[in-house]
C-alpha cells in the first residue's frame, strides 16, 4: 500500500461517507437517550424502528461501504468502477434514509408513503455500492478469503434491502400488505438474519481478516480455520434463509452459530501468534467488540435452548449493534482515518525528507480511556436492556454518545493533522477535503 501510487488510490468520497455514519450514529443514540424506546424485534414500535435503521442503514451499512470503497480495491489491486457511483451511493442511502425515518414517525399519515419512497432510494444507493466494488471483485483472481467473505455479504445485502422494501410497502399499501403477506410471514426474522449476521457480520468478518494481521504482523493466510468459518457461515446461511422446514433452519442457525464460534477462536489465534509486540489501541479496543460477539452468540444459544426469544432480543440486538458492530467500527476507524490522512499528506515524500508515523497522527493516551467509557456503558446498556431498566439505559447510552463525540473529534485531529510533528503537504488533488497548509 506504500507504493508511489498509494495516494492515488484513496477513495475520494470514504471520508465524507465516515463523517456522514458517525452523524447517523450520534443521532440514533440522540434519540435512544431522549426516550425512544429500545424494544425486541417482538415489539418494534415505529419509532424504534426509525432509530433501529438509522443504525443498520445509515451508521453500519455507510460505514462498511465507505470502508469498503478504499479496502477493496488494495486487496484485488483494481479500481473501482467510477468514484461517481461512490457519491452516488452515498447520496441514495442519506436522502432514502431521511425519507425512511420520517416515514416511521409519520406512519398512518398521508406521509407515510416517505417510508417506500425512501427505502426506493436506499436500494439505488445500495445497488450502485454493490456495482461499484463486483467489478474490481469480479477481476480478481484467486479470490482471497476475506474477498470471499465480502461477496457473500453483499449477496446477503441485497436479500435484506428486498425483503425491507417489501415490508415498507407493506405497511404503507394495503393491496401490497395483501399480496406480500405470505411471503413475509417469517420475513422479520429473515430480515435481521441475514442483514445482522450476513450483511454486517460477513463483511466485518472479512475485513478484519484483512487489517487484523497487516497492523498486528500476524500470519495472514488463516489456513483450515479461516476456510472453516467461511464454509460453516456459508451453509448455515443457506439452510437458514433457503430451507423449507424448520428442523434445516435450526440446523442453519447451529451452523451459523458454530461459524461465529471458530471465528472467535481464529482471532484469538491471531492476536497470540502476531509479531508486533505491543498492539495498538485500535486493537486492544477492538477485542471489546470480539467479546461483545461473544457475549451475543451465549444469548442466541440461551434465547434457543429456553425458547426465550421475547426476553433475550432486546439485549442480544442492543450487544451486537453496539457492541460487536459498532464497536469493531469505532476502533477501526482509529487507525484507518489516520492511515488515510498519513497517504493523503506523506505518501508521496517517502524518501524525500523525515515524514511521521501513522502512530504520531494519534494520541493514543487520551483516546484510551474514551474507548474504555464506551464498551463500559455499552455492558451496562446491554444489562438494562436484559432486565428491562429503561432509565439505566437511556442514561448508558448517553455515556456511549458522550464517547462517540470524543472519538469523532479524535477523528477529525487525526484527519487534519493535529498530532503531527512535521509540516504538512498540500492534499492530494481532487480530494473532497480541505487538508489545510500550516
């Protein structure tokens, strides 16, 4: 990646998608504090349902998208189709999801056909990112596993964005809530299925297959394990979406979950057998998010093993959404937009003078403890989803926007410089950003 080219190959509209998910992000947790109820997928009020994709589509699904937009070209060594279709998913998704959460909150209105209309959009955004990355995927050859891994989270992608249009349409057309009642008569738990654990949980899973290793000095190839994982993930989520009875998707859903399992094994593996001694706080943050996975795969299997489903969803939701997802994004973006600045401003003087580390564009001393406040309150919301103490709650996740807010100002210093010990280059020509002259 540190090649005289490396600058350009930075996505152009990456950063403006990071920036625009942390702003979805802070406004669901905005809205969970202020009172919107957190409920189980038993009990999805309309609200809930405007803050539930706010996080799926416009914190998670953006923040994969813009991370995939700069991963995927490096690991296939191809462009992506048009940087164009990148503002274009950026722009589909934002104005579909403003569509989508007023719809929600307008729901037995005349306006709640926003709720269509915008789900309409996001699927164009979404299918232009899809677009965008099957052609230099399609080019690559062997595949790598963590390619693999992608495509089968956009594949997974696409099924959820259906399955949620027609549920949009549903609720807002009564001849399609007719003719779409059939097929949707299990489409709520598809739905979550393959976007929480297809969508988000293959594709996380493959990216850090990638960035794991590279900043850690670990062994990259993962051997029997890794194509262990992606073949029990592979066959459960086919039995589980795919299967006709309910002893094969049981069946799917133990497959996913064994999956999920030799994966936290795997990255255990990975962190004892890599060769940078002292890891950095990204991954010492992220192995919050590991064991929030892990914590989340225990309530699935208690959830099944006592058929207490109502119980555990709001908590099983609240860990993965919070705490695997968003807490394995918060922690990347620590070293990723550091990562991108440091191209951004030094690639090109390589060999022409001193240039900084990607480590001095960061303080880690002062971002330790707000990584430490985050997963803190993110196990305290999880407990008070559990027991069902909605001021705990509210008031966790106000401590988890509080981090949010710090980490994104982090971000941001990162991004311009702040840290940095050596004058600053002009930006790399053509980027949406203003890196500013010293």
């Amino acid at each position: 990646m540190l090649t005289p080219t490396a600058t350009d190959r930075i996505s152009r509209w990456t950063p403006a998608i990071f920036a625009c998910a942390l702003g979805n992000f802070a406004l669901a947790q905005a809205l969970v504090a202020a009172g919107v109820r957190w409920a189980g997928v038993a009990d999805l009020a309309a609200p809930t349902l405007a803050v539930v994709h706010l996080l799926t589509i416009g914190w998670i699904t953006l923040l994969m998208f813009g991370a995939l937009f700069q991963f995927v070209p490096v690991v296939t060594n191809s462009p992506l189709l048009s940087q164009r279709l990148s503002l274009g998913t950026l722009s589909f998704i934002e104005l579909g999801l403003a569509g989508m959460v007023l719809g929600f909150f307008l729901l037995g209105s005349p306006l709640a056909a926003l709720l269509p209309a915008g789900g309409s959009l996001v699927v164009i955004g979404i299918l232009a990112g899809i677009l965008n990355l099957a052609v230099p995927l399609a080019r690559k050859r062997p595949l790598p596993l963590s390619a693999r891994f992608i495509i089968a989270g956009l594949v997974l992608l696409f099924l959820t964005v259906s399955l949620g249009l027609a549920f949009a349409l549903a609720l807002t057309v009564p001849a399609a809530a007719q003719a779409l009642g059939p097929m949707l008569a299990n489409g709520v738990a598809d739905h979550a299925l393959a976007g929480l654990g297809g969508w988000f949980t293959l594709t996380a899973i493959g990216v850090s297959y990638e960035l794991l290793p590279m900043f850690m000095l670990a062994p990259h190839e993962r051997g029997a394990w890794g194509h262990a994982v992606f073949g029990t993930a592979i066959l459960g989520f086919a039995a589980a979406l795919l299967g006709g009875f309910e002893s094969i998707k049981l069946f799917g859903q133990a497959a996913i979950g064994l999956a999920i399992l030799l994966y936290l094994i795997d990255i255990a593996r990975l962190y004892r057998d890599r060769k940078r001694r002292q890891i950095e706080l990204h991954n010492q943050a992220a192995i919050g998010a590991f064991i929030s996975l892990g914590i989340g795969l225990a309530l699935a299997l208690a959830a099944a093993l006592s058929h207490g489903w109502t119980r555990a969803a709001p908590s099983l939701l609240f860990v993965v959404l919070f705490g695997w997802l968003s807490g394995l994004g918060l922690s990347q973006l620590y070293k990723i937009i550091p990562f991108l600045a440091w191209l951004a401003r030094f690639g090109r003087r390589l060999g022409r003078g001193p240039v900084p580390r990607v480590q001095d564009l960061v303080n880690e001393r002062s971002a330790r403890y707000v990584f430490v406040a985050y997963f803190a309150a993110i196990a305290v919301g999880a407990a008070a989803a559990w027991l069902g103490l909605a001021p705990f709650l509210r008031g966790a996740i106000a401590v988890s926007l509080v981090a949010t807010a710090l980490l994104a100002r982090e971000y941001r210093r990162a991004w311009r410089g702040h840290y940095a010990q050596t004058p600053r280059p002009a930006p790399v020509p053509g980027s949406p950003f203003h890196l500013p002259q010293p």
